[in-house]
C-alpha cells in the first residue's frame, strides 16, 4: 500500500525539477555571450603556484637524471 505514496512524492519531485527549476538570468546570459570577447578572469586562478615549494627536498631534484637512467636501462 505505501508503494502509491512513494511513487506519487517521485512524480511530485520530479515535476518540481523538471518545471520549477532555477530561473535563467537573461540579462546575464546576454551580457556574456555580447562580451568582449575576453573572460573574465576570477582571482583564485589567475596565480599558478608551485605544488613543491614548501618540499625541502626539491632543490636537490634534477630533472635530468629521470632521463639519463632510462636511457642506461636501455
């Protein structure tokens, strides 16, 4: 019997989804695609920072000596 309920508060939500949705902003939407052709730039990602710089180790790493085993293992 609580099959009809659970099945009716689907269709219910799924109805709000499908017909309520968020509202576009037009005005908005607009304004991007007429843009300057330019992004605008947010400032989180506009510094790209070193993943090692905080790693004591890393000055003694030499990229070079990845290549220079493989071409020994060879």
């Amino acid at each position: 019997m609580g099959r009809g309920r659970a099945k009716a508060k689907q269709t219910k939500v799924a109805r709000a989804l499908k017909y309520g949705g968020p509202q576009t902003d037009l005005d908005r939407l607009q304004a991007e695609l007429a843009g300057s052709g330019e992004a605008p730039l947010d400032g989180h990602y506009d510094v790209v920072e070193d993943p090692y710089a905080d790693d004591p180790y890393a000055k003694y790493y030499d990229e070079n000596d990845d290549e220079d085993d493989e071409s020994q293992a060879r």
